[in-house]
C-alpha cells in the first residue's frame, strides 16, 4: 500500500498564486477535517534583466502508523524574462534522506529536463506545443469574467511529470463578495488525472485550492506566516488511505469473478481503465466493472503501444546497466515471458527488504535504498520486464483487505501492481501481495510517474461503492 501524501508535491502543485510583485504569501495545508499537514509559500522577487524570480515552497511532516516522522518539503524555482516568457524551471524535493531534482531549460517548442537523484541523471526532452503556459493559469484568472468566457481551457507544463497537461477552469458559482467558485480538470492523454474547487477573489487571485484525495481531501488557503508555520503534531497518514468496504468479500470470491457497481460522487464521472482481467461499461453516469483472469480485453497490442510500453523513463530505466544484469540472465533463458515475469519477481524481493510507505521512488532508487511498498515493487518489476524486454505498465488502483490492517479490516487501500504484456496478452503481476485477485481495481496505468499514482488517489475518492456482487458460473 502506498500512502496517498508520497504525492503532496503533485497535489500541491498549481497551489494559490495570489502573490503581489515584492511579497510573500502564505498558505496553510490542511485535511478535510481541519488537521493541519503542513505549509507553503510563494515569493515574487525582481530577476536579472527587468525579468522575475517566482519560488514557491511547501512542507509537510508525517507519520506512519507508529515510528519517527518524515518531512516531506518542495521548492520550485520559476525564472522570467522581463516579457514574462519563462526561462527556466527548477525543482527540488526531499522525503527524508531521499532527493530529487529537476532543471529545465525552455526553448522554443521543447524543453530539456535534467532529473537528478542520488542514484542517475538523465536529461528528457519534452514537446511544448504553441502556446503551453508554465504558470498554472494564474495569468488568466486576472481580469476573467466568466460571464464572457466561462471556460478557460490550455495545456500547461508539468515539470514533474515531465509532460504536457490539459487544463479545463469553468466557473461555478461568484459569490456575494464578488469572488468566484470554479473547477478545474486536468487531463493527461484525455484521460482525468486531476480535478479541485478553487476560489477566486474578486482581484483574480486564487485563494484557496481543495483538492479530494483517497480518504479525505487537501485545502490549500492563504493566510499569514504566523498561522502558516504554527508547530503542529504530524500528520498521521495510514487511517486516511482506507476506505471500508461496504461488503465482505470472501477468499472464495476473490479468487474468482466479482462485479461491482459504481456511481461518481458530485457527478464527476470518468473512465476507468480495461485491463487484461478488468472490463468495464458505462451507463447513465454509472459503471459497471468485472474483474477476473479473463474478464478484460487487455491494453492495445499495436506495435507502436507494445513498443511505447518498452522505453525507458525516468521512473522505469530499463536501460541502466545495473538493471540489465538483473533481468539478462532471465531473458536469455528458453522459457516463457510469463515465467520470465515470474522470475524477475524472485529476483526483485530481495532488494525491497524494509517496508516504507512514505515517498515514490524509481526503479533504479529502490535497488539503492533497498526499501519501499507497492509502488516500489511495481515499478521495479515493470523496469525489469522492460528490461528482459517484455512490453510493461505501471496500474495504479486499490486492492480489498479482509485482515485487520492496523486496526482496521474489511477496506479498500491504495494499491500498485505491474501489467505485463506476455505470451500474446497482457497480464498482472503483483509482487507485493505475491498475485492477483479479483478485488484489485485499476483506476490508472502509466510509467510509474508519480503523477500516474497521485490521479488514483483523486479518483479513487470520486467513486460511490453502490454494489458488488460474485458472479459463479453454473456448471
């Protein structure tokens, strides 16, 4: 299981930019039951050259369920020409011991990005179509009447996922004092990776951001630096990233066929993904998923997807020599992908020999920190099957558990499995709960991005358990 905060920096990223040029602005993190998380800042500084300096910060400190706290902190540095094109972005982010950080240089029509960790670094270069913003939309929220325009639509770059998103702002409601409710999508691929209310007041600045999350949601306010840095105890995450089931499932059922029944809460419907063992239909804002072995129709065997699901990323590098020694010696050997995939497995255990739910590493990180959950194990056995050279994803979702799980039993957890594409179909593989069964619900697929992991969290919390039910076949 994978706490939904390894994402913070995700979630808080397009936080409330009501910053005024020579300010810092203050924000406070909170839950949905008002526990403080933690705190984020933005400060707008004059650059060189007539341009601007934007740096934003954010940190949080948290707990699992017994054992020291983590501090989980972010700083972002935006560099402005004195037009306003943007320069430069940069990155830095710390859980612990662990870091990472990202450079980009932006350039007419693309940007290169250098990642960096304790264990690689690799430069990617991403696409920027005409037109891209780098500001979250903030430019456009000043001066918007949604009595004119009552969308705004734009892609925006996303340094950590080192990708273009699209972005959809539609307003909602203007309250008395002028200020304006609106939602915000955003999508990766045309597929949902993100929604949140936000407030605007009456100048065009947001506010505040809320943000729902798996268990319980984030708000992001302005507010002074005093309440903003007030000590607080931290933040427990396990008991939020559960969520009880309303029926029991047996074993028996679990190792069969289950179909469930789901509604979306508020109307924010979204398509679930169809995987080897998922099928999935809609109707009248409602879904209907089957899950078994041979329920689903699998992911796209086209060449161009098989060969897309092949590449090595930042997350899943499977070009990395310390990678390939691994999983060589498995793909030289005459025996099925499956098998390969099951011996890439036995291989991979050892190297997640303590369990840590807190941060989202890469494959190469995990065989340095030798630690992680099930988001670890998924994207390491992924890395290796690219490896071995079997087209794999990354499924991100929640899984059932009947045991009492810290206290609690009869829930569903955030969850991390690996899709395979063996033997002519595709196929999962989950090697922290050592296999595959009918309560592992896949809301997204992806590379092991954290982007990937914190859109499952989102969506997760958008969906209403209206009904499960065991489908037996009469013999």
């Amino acid at each position: 299981m994978k706490s939904l905060w390894l994402g913070l920096a995700v979630a808080l990223a397009g936080a409330p930019a009501a910053a005024t040029p020579e300010a810092t602005v203050w924000y406070v993190v909170v839950a949905d039951d008002g526990a403080p998380i933690g705190h984020a800042s933005r400060e707008v500084t004059p650059g060189p050259d007539g341009g601007r300096r934007v740096v934003e910060t954010q940190d949080v400190e948290l707990r699992e369920q017994a054992g020291p706290s983590t501090r989980v902190s972010g700083r972002t540095v935006v560099e402005e020409d004195a037009a306003g094109r943007t320069l430069s972005i940069s990155t830095r982010s710390d859980t612990g011991r662990s870091w990472s950080r990202a450079d980009a240089r932006i350039e007419p029509g693309r940007a290169e990005v250098v990642r960096q960790t304790a264990s690689e670094k690799r430069t990617v270069v991403v696409a920027l179509p005409a037109g891209v913003r780098f500001d979250g939309g903030e430019g456009l929220l000043r001066g918007w009447d949604p009595a004119v325009t009552p969308r705004l639509e734009f892609d925006a770059f996303d340094i950590d996922a080192l990708a273009v998103e699209h972005v959809v702002i539609e307003a909602a409601a203007r309250d008395p004092d002028g200020a304006i409710s609106a939602l915000r999508r955003r999508y990766d691929r045309g597929a949902l990776s993100a929604i949140a209310r936000l407030r605007i007041d009456r100048e065009g600045r947001l506010v505040e951001i809320s943000q729902p999350m798996f268990g319980t949601a984030v708000h992001v306010r302005v507010t002074d630096r005093a309440t903003a840095l007030k000590p607080h105890p931290p933040y427990r995450v396990l008991p939020t990233v559960m969520t009880r089931s309303p029926y029991k499932i047996s074993s028996d059922a679990a190792k069969g066929h289950v179909r469930y029944q789901f509604g979306f809460r508020d109307g924010y419907d979204f398509a679930l993904p169809q995987t080897g063992e998922q099928r999935v239909a809609f109707d009248h804002g409602a879904a209907t998923v089957d899950i078994c072995v041979a329920c689903g129709p699998g992911l796209s065997s086209d060449p161009d997807y098989l060969a897309d699901a092949l590449r090595p990323t930042a997350w899943l590098q499977s070009d990395h020599a310390r990678l390939k020694a691994i999983a060589g010696p498995v793909a030289r050997m005459k025996i099925s992908d499956t098998r390969k995939m099951e011996l890439l497995a036995e291989r991979a255990r050892p190297y997640l020999e303590r369990l840590d739910f807190i941060g989202h590493f890469s494959a190469l990180d995990t065989l340095s920190r030798r630690a992680g959950d099930c988001t670890e194990a998924a994207v390491l056995l992924a890395a290796l099957g690219r490896s071995a050279g079997i087209p794999t994803r990354v499924v991100n979702g929640v899984v059932y558990s009947r045991e009492r799980y810290h206290g609690v039993g009869n829930v569903f957890m955030p969850h991390s499995w690996t899709l395979a594409f063996v033997d002519g179909e595709w196929r999962s593989f989950d090697m922290a709960l050592d296999g595959f069964d009918s309560t592992h619900v896949a809301l997204t697929v992806g590379d092991g991005d954290a982007r990937s992991l914190s859109a499952a969290a989102q969506l997760a919390s958008l969906l209403r358990w209206d009904a499960m039910t065991e489908v037996r076949t009469s013999r």
